[in-house]
C-alpha cells in the first residue's frame, strides 16, 4: 500500500508522512510485548505503507533493536530505520546509568547497533539526548566521520535547544530533531520549530498522542502496568488526568463533526502543522496501528485550525512532562 510521503532535511529523506515509534514493544510501558506478534506487527505497518521505524539502543536495553532488526530485514532498502545514542549502559544491570556522547562511544554504539538492526548503515542517527560534558561540534564531527565512513547516512538530534541545534548543523548537516510535540506539548513552537524551520530541519514528533492520553482512552481511574512509565508522570496523576480532560473535550468534538476518532484527531492536527513534521505514534495493536494511519484521511480546514488552537489555547494542562530528575537524563 502507498501512503503520501515526506521529506525531512536538506539532504532528502523521504520516510511515510506517518512513521512507527517501536518504544513501547519492549520498553517503557511495562513488560515487554511478545516477540513473535510485534515482528508480525511491525510487519504488517510495512504492508500498510509505512516506511519509518523509530528505535533506541536505551531501549531494552538492545532487545528493541534486535527486535526491529529481525523484522526488517526482508525489507532492506525499502525502509527508513532511525537510532539513537547517548547513554552510559550498564551491561551487568542492563540499564542506562547516564548520558555519554564521548566520541568512543558514539562509534561503539554504531558498530553494535548496526550489527544488532542487520543492516549496513543506519538510515537516520539522532543524539539521543545532549551530553552537556561534550561539546556539539565533537559530537557532530565524529558522526560527521560515521557518515563519511558509509556507517551512518542522515545526522540527527532529539530534544536539543536551538543553540545547540546551530551549532550541530555547522559541522554536520542535522536532518531530522525528535522531540515530543502534541496538542499538549508545544513548547517547542517559540524557538525550536522557527529555528529548524529557517535551517531546513525536519522535526519527528514523538509521544504525537500524549502517551496515550490524547486517544481520549485514559481516564483518572485507569491502571498502568508495574513498570509503565505514566506512573511516575505528573501529568499522569489522578489530579491532573481529571484536570486535562478538558483538552479531550475539544478533540472529542472535532471527532464528531470529523467522524474521526480522537487519536486521529490529534495526528491530523500534528500532520497539518508543518510539511515537514512526522509523527512516530508507538502502538502494540494492529487495530491501533490502522486507526493512526487512518488520521491521514482527516483534512482539518484553516478555520478549523483556529478553532482548535483557540479552544485548547483556554486549557492549562497540569502537570510538568516528566519529574525534573527524569527531563535531564532520560531516555524517554
């Protein structure tokens, strides 16, 4: 199946206007999912159009990887697949112990991630998070070595501040951030999004459906997984659930008159930002999966636009994204 295409960067790469974010397969939200059906699934998102596959080494870690790796390897070429490095990894414990973009370790993690993805150059590599012990330009200078040495094709950053993304872009043309960007996370719409706008960046948008939140199936009295990630969000707290439904209420009522359901939506409303901005959306479900793709077939008009931009411009959403320790060091 075809679906619309877009171009990300200066360099031109074209992935599906909608890609597949891979997290959730093994990490992140509770235990990880059964190998067997999520290589059938991320299949399956193949067979639907989709040509954009977002993992981590952090995430695992490595299973994720692995995981992708094995089911992507009958789609050589004909896929875009995106990694990320910048952790200190514990191998005994298996956990990430900090942030590390020494340049050993950048070139470690791209041997072992291409070995572990099966492929022979890694189509897109984002900094997964800013190491404030290295300096950008050593970062980019030695991606820009992985790129000439035909390890690594496309340069990328995940939430860097826009200084930071200027000087990146200097020593290696930056093709793609990844940041979080919904209609409940849009900080990044004051500085970030102008400035990759002028320097011809894409911009991967992660979390497009607030974790979950923003598909209007998450209520202040759900229960998440030992594990999940949402139990220690402050957005997630029963308080603030019950104070952000308010947001659901205006894209519920777009998905009446749009006969679209609220996942939708809110992927319609991330599409229509920007040429240039793709949404990842992370599900395990193939009835999920159909259901973001669907979001494609959602035309939102200018005056609707407006509409919902002044509307959800009247809610204060509650809580910080992540608790202070965790928006400096995660990996989420």
């Amino acid at each position: 199946m075809e679906i619309e295409k877009r171009i990300l960067g200066k360099k031109g790469l074209e992935v599906s206007s909608i890609g597949l974010g891979c997290m959730g397969m093994s990490f992140g939200y509770g235990p990880a999912k059964d190998k067997k059906e999520m290589i059938q699934l991320i299949r399956e998102a193949v067979d639907l159009g989709v040509t954009f596959f977002d993992t981590a080494e952090v995430y695992g870690p490595f299973t994720n990887e692995e995981l992708v790796g094995e089911a992507l390897e009958p789609f050589k070429g004909k896929v875009t697949i995106a990694t990320k490095f910048g952790f200190d990894i514990d191998r005994k414990q298996m956990k990430h112990v900090g942030i590390d973009s020494r340049p050993a370790t950048i070139k470690r993690a791209v041997d072992e991630s291409l070995t572990r993805l099966r492929v022979e150059s890694i189509d897109l590599l984002y900094q997964h998070r800013v190491d404030p012990n290295v300096p950008i330009e050593e970062v980019a200078g030695t991606v820009a070595d992985l790129i000439s040495a035909g390890k690594v094709k496309h340069f990328g950053l995940s939430e860097a501040g826009a200084a930071t993304i200027r000087k990146a872009n200097e020593v290696c043309a930056v093709t793609a951030l990844q940041s979080e960007y919904s209609l409940w996370t849009r900080k990044h719409e004051k500085e970030i999004i102008p400035t990759i706008e002028e320097l011809g960046i894409g911009l991967v948008a992660y979390s497009p459906l607030g974790k979950g939140f923003l598909t209007g199936k998450i209520d202040q009295s759900t229960q998440f997984q030992e594990g999940d990630i949402r139990n220690i969000l402050p957005r997630y707290t029963q308080e603030a659930r019950e104070a952000n439904k308010a947001l659901l209420d205006v894209i519920e009522r777009f998905a009446k008159e749009k006969e679209a359901t609220q996942a939708q939506i809110a992927l319609a409303w991330v599409l229509a930002q920007k040429p240039w901005i793709v949404p990842i959306p992370g599900t395990t479900k193939s009835h999920r999966l159909k259901e973001n793709l669907g979001a494609l077939q959602v035309q939102l008009s200018f005056s609707e636009l407006k509409e919902i931009d002044s509307l959800s411009s009247q809610v204060q959403i509650i809580g910080d994204r992540y608790p202070e320790a965790m928006e400096k060091s995660t990996g989420l």
